[in-house]
C-alpha cells in the first residue's frame, strides 16, 4: 500500500470509532449532547436517502433520549 491509502484507511477507521461513541454513549454535557443530536440528526437523514429505515428509527429512537 501506498502511504496515501494507508492515510485514508485510518482516517476511515477513525470515523468509524467516532460514529460508535456518537451512536452509544450518552453524554451528560449539554454541548456534546448538542453536538450528538446534530451528529445523529445527519446520519438519520443518510439512512432514509438510502433507505435504510430500520437504521434510521434506531437512530431517532437515540435521538429521542438525548
């Protein structure tokens, strides 16, 4: 592998960890739960352009707790 790919595949692994924490954590500060909800909000809106819905209501149901 090139050090470009290699760059991009942990970048991707990165995004990945972050997208666990926003999706399983439930944080106390209200400025990350800000930054969650807007987080969550987006991924929702990409799971039902993919139609992904049983993603997308696992994610409003997140939402829904925050």
């Amino acid at each position: 592998k090139n050090s470009k790919e290699t760059m991009l595949n942990e970048a991707k692994k990165y995004e990945n960890i972050f997208e666990d924490l926003m999706e399983n954590i439930k944080y106390e500060d209200p400025e990350i739960r800000g930054i969650q909800k807007g987080f969550l909000s987006e991924k929702m809106k990409e799971y039902v352009a993919v139609e992904d819905y049983e993603r997308a209501a696992k994610v409003r149901d997140i939402i829904k707790e925050c």
